[in-house]
C-alpha cells in the first residue's frame, strides 16, 4: 500500500488507533507545540488539530512520534529502498548477493519523478502566508517558522529535475522584519546543496526561483533531509519510500509537488539578507538572530483537503529523532563504503547529533607492533573531512579489535569501554580555529569553534568507579556538590562562568584533584552549574557536557603539559560544561494550567 497524501497516511494511522483528534480550537502560539510536546513525551499518538485559530486549514504532528511508528509508516517499502541504497553505495554488492539484489533496478525505475501536464491537486485554491497555521513552538522564537519543509531548487538554467536539490531548512513566516504576505526568510547552513545553487545564481543575472513543499506522502519530508549516495535524487528516494511516483508540474516558471498539501513559491534575493530568528532548535538552544537569505513570495498553493504538516524542534529526544532512526536503518550497511574501516558511526541525538560523534574503526596496518591508535587516526580523519560528519565537535573512536561486541549505539557502555583504556597523555587530537555547526554557540564565534578526536586502542587500564571514594573530597571554595553520572565520571558544581577571567577555575580544580587520593577510577570529571541534574539521567550528561564545551577552551586536566605542541594530561580529563556568557539560551517550556485530557475529554 502507499499514501497518495499525507490525509491518506493519517486515515492509515486513525485505523489502526494511531491518531488522537483535537477538536477544541488551538491558538497556534505555542499552545499547539505544547500539546504536540505532552503527547509526544508519553510516547503518544499522531495529532489532528481540526481547528487552528486563525487559519482555515487543519494541522497534524508526531505522525514519527515513536520508532515503531515510523516503522510501520514506511512498513511497505523500508526494504527494498535498503537494498537500491546499497546497490547505488556499491555496486558490487550485486555480484555478491545477487539475488538480493534483483529487484533493486526495477524499483529505483519505477520511482523516478513523473511530471503532470495537467492540474496537480495542489492547485486547487490559492491562499496567502497569513492564513497558514502561524505555528510558534516556545516563547523566545522570533515568529512562526515552518518546521516540516522541502525546500525544492535548481541550478541556474536548469529544467532538469533530477539536478535538483531538495532540503530542509528552516523557514520564517512572520515576525521580525519581513513584510507579511510577501517576504519569508530561510536557514541554511554549511554543506546545504542550496547554498551551492545560491552560489551560481550569484554568478548570473537569472532569477533564484524557489518551492516550499509542505506535507505530501510521508516520505517526502524524510527524503529532505536523507543523506544519499552521489547521484540519487532525493526526489527519485521520496517515490521509493513512498511506493509511489513523486509527481511534479511546472507553473509560473517554478516547479510544484503535486501530490504537496501546499507549495510556496518566490524568488530568494541573491544579495540581500534579513534577520531570521530566534529559534528553538535540535541542539537544546535558542539558534539567536542573525541574518539570512529572503524570499520574495509569489504563491501559495493548497490541495482541497490540505494538511499543514509541522512538528516542535528542542532538546532532543523530539520527533525528528525518528528521522535519525530511519537514517540509521537505512544506511547501516554503507558505512565500510563511505569510511573504509570504519565499523559504527553513532551521531548522538541526545547531545544535538553534530556536538558527538561516537565510532568503532579497525586498526588492520600493524597487528605485529603495540596496539596504539593508529588506522583509527586515520579514518577519524576521513569522517572530519566527509559532508555532515565533518561538523562533528567531539569524536570519540574506539578499535573494535579491543571488543569484537562494542557497539557505539549502547552509549553507556561505549563510554566505559573507552574510559577504560583511554590514555589522555596520549589520545587528544585537536583542530583549532576551524568551523563547527552553525547552531552550536558554545565556540568562539558564530560557525567558529574547535574539534577533539579522542581515539583509544589497547588493553584495560583501569577499573571505573561507580561510588564516590569513601573519604570526603577536599574541594577548593566555590566547588562543591560532587555526583558521579557514569561509571568513571564524576560531575562537580563550580563558580559561574563570568567571562575569560573563570578560565582559571578548572585549574584550581586541576590542582586539588590532582592532590586528592582515591580518584583512580575517575578517568573523566565534568565542571558543571548543576552536577545533580548532569548525573540524574545518561541524556542529561550526554546533553550537558557535550553542547555547552569548545574543546580548545574547555578541556583542561590534571598535571597538563605541551610537548612537541601535543596537550595531554597525566591525571584526569576536564570538561568545562559550565554556561557561559555567549551560549544560547536554553529552551523552557512555557506554563499552561490545563491537562491533555482538557482538549480530549
């Protein structure tokens, strides 16, 4: 079976109790994002908000809510898609598993995109951008953004729709300083194949025409942010998901997704820019303002019965963890291929995804010689210099010849398989002054910051410790609650941060640890405002040490040294997760002083 819309994959799930109806009428401003979070933390159903204040159309949410929902979604076809995946990856899987693969060619044909010469159902009425359903997920976002899009664009002079891009970066509807109903601003970042068609456009006199596809088949989201072999159409990916051709039609110069619940089109002005923000993003954060491309909007298309299809981004785990889950069971068996020897890559959604890579490579060079890391320098090497692996912030790699069972999914015991054997006067490999995520603000400027590889090969050296040591700790002043948070880490509460100056804490703290008896077991140690919170939940240390550190400024340790400008440390690792001044502000949930079952009883 395939969905020929969204509404279709929504009558699915309400068949197979899958989907809980709001027939109250919702304020878009933040009240909807405040059901769609209670539902979606209980692990609830798809949202159908059938009444939106201020908008004709209807809203749905949290149709990826959970994995297994998303696993049924896409129950029909999540096979086959692996398989042409990993044909296209390497062709050579053919020869060796030939029978796997026989279907493979037939379905990546029958999914190229089709275009319609007659009316699309996305073209039956026109609207304007105030009449959307205005969705603001928390208090701080500059206004409504689309949180679901496709962003659909070719490369100057170009009808060719398999040279393409389509992806999802963020959209503003309102708010700031665009002028409503005719300007809209977009987000994109580094490694976005818009960013290169904006490029040559800015090499042309030829008007940079955009779409904004909204809903459609539930695979057409996901192919918008679907890493893909070179060569394959994200459009040709979102007919294979959805069993279903992806249909398209020309008008007014730009190009529609017919089978969309709305499409916008416009032009994005090459040498202007505007203000776009705050956001509440994936990292935890606010993303604040700064300026990007805008769109001047010339339609907005709707089918007869639109869904505006949207979702709520924060701290992780949200919705679009299922998008990472999907990524995952898809891609799995391509990872050798992209990275030769590379066993396991694991972006950590509960640290933000790009702020820590975890990974399992080989070390096959030297098996006569001591095992210290070698190859896996290597090939960390290759994942920092590889599309989105690149904005990685910490990268810790392991050899899997040290447990032929570790596996960089189970965090809890990768972390101690590694801590366990990790040699800090020997296993830090910065890069400084270089580019990091453009959502992570905790470096030294905007899209500016360092990296940390930390690769551990090699026998156990040391047993963690899971209680605190059995004298007190003697704690310089202004230090103090200490809590361990996992095997061999321990969490403590400094002085707040105020400025270059709080630098100079951690080596305080350097100096007394480094005095202190009974912290063998304590490989790593986390500087933190909050060391009950860090040490409550694994999210909640993943969380905090890894989106609130600058490696280059944050990593401290005991009885430091330089040699041959190599840093290590002879004692234990500190990680300086403190707040700081220049950090986002973190997302809180605004206060509503009614229950879910006030909209569903």
């Amino acid at each position: 079976m395939s969905y020929s819309s969204l509404r279709a994959c929504v009558q699915d799930l309400e068949k197979h109790g899958q989907l809980l109806r709001i027939k109250k009428e919702v304020d878009p401003n933040l009240e909807m994002a405040e059901i769609h979070r209670r539902i979606f933390e209980e692990g609830g159903p798809a949202i159908l908000f059938e009444k939106v204040k201020g908008s004709p159309f209807q809203a749905v949410s949290n149709i990826y809510g959970t994995y297994e929902r998303t696993d049924f979604i896409f129950r029909h076809t999540l096979e086959k898609v692996k398989r042409v995946i990993e044909l296209k990856a390497d062709p050579a899987n053919f020869f060796k598993k030939p029978t796997r693969y026989l279907s493979a060619p037939f379905t990546a044909l029958s999914a190229l995109p089709l275009r319609s010469w007659g009316k699309t159902p996305v073209q039956w009425g026109e609207t304007t951008i105030d009449q959307l359903p205005l969705i603001k997920s928390w208090p701080m976002d500059g206004g409504a953004f689309v949180t679901m899009p496709q962003v659909f664009s070719l490369p100057p002079g170009s009808r060719n729709i398999m040279e393409s891009n389509l992806g999802m970066y963020r959209i503003q509807l309102d708010g700031n300083d665009y002028i409503t109903n005719k300007e809209i601003g977009l987000h994109y970042q580094l490694h976005r194949g818009i960013g290169v068609h904006h490029t040559l456009y800015n090499e042309t006199n030829e008007d940079f025409r955009c779409s904004i596809f909204v809903g459609g088949p539930p695979s057409h989201a996901f192919s918008a942010i679907m890493p893909l072999p070179e060569g394959l159409s994200e459009l040709t990916f979102a007919g294979m998901l959805a069993g279903r051709r992806f249909r398209y039609t020309w008008q007014d110069g730009y190009v529609l997704s017919g089978d969309a619940d709305f499409v916008i089109t416009g032009t994005i002005r090459k040498g202007e820019k505007k203000p776009e923000g705050p956001f509440g993003d994936h990292l935890g954060y606010y993303s604040l303002t700064h300026d990007f491309p805008v769109m001047d909007v010339h339609k907005v298309y709707y089918r007869k019965d639109a869904l505006w299809h949207f979702s709520v981004v924060g701290r992780p785990p949200m919705e679009d963890s299922s998008f990472g889950y999907l990524i995952h069971k898809i891609v799995k068996l391509l990872t050798p291929q992209e990275f030769p020897g590379i066993k396991q890559i694991h972006a950590v959604d509960a640290a933000g995804v790009h702020p820590l890579l975890l990974a399992i490579g080989n070390e096959r060079y030297m098996p006569f010689r001591e095992r210290v890391p070698e190859e896996i320098l290597t090939q960390a090497n290759h994942i920092l210099g590889s599309g989105q692996t690149s904005l990685a912030k910490f990268l810790v790699i392991a050899a899997a010849e040290d447990n032929p069972n570790l596996d960089c999914h189970d965090i809890a015991s990768f972390f101690s398989h590694v801590l366990e054997r990790v040699d800090w006067t020997r296993d830090l490999h910065f890069h400084t002054k270089t580019t990091i995520d453009t959502l992570d603000y905790s470096g030294s400027g905007w899209n500016a910051g360092s990296k940390v590889v930390m690769a551990c090969r090699g026998d156990k050296r040391r047993t963690l410790a899971t209680t605190l040591p059995g004298t007190a700790l003697n704690l310089p002043a202004g230090f103090s609650g200490p809590q361990v948070a996992q095997p061999g880490v321990l969490a403590i509460s400094g002085p707040a941060f105020h400025g270059h100056e709080s630098y100079g804490d951690v080596q305080v703290l350097a100096d007394a640890l480094g005095k202190q008896a009974g912290l063998e077991g304590f490989p790593l140690v986390v500087l933190c405002d909050d060391p009950q919170f860090l040490a409550a939940t694994l999210n909640n240390f993943l969380w905090v040490t890894f989106t609130r550190a600058n490696p280059s400024h944050d990593l401290h340790g005991v009885d430091s040294f330089t040699e041959n400008k190599h840093w290590g440390c002879r004692g234990a690792l500190i990680i300086d997760a403190r707040k700081k001044p220049h950090h986002a502000p973190e997302l809180v949930a605004p206060e509503f002083g009614w229950k879910i079952g006030d909209w569903v009883g």
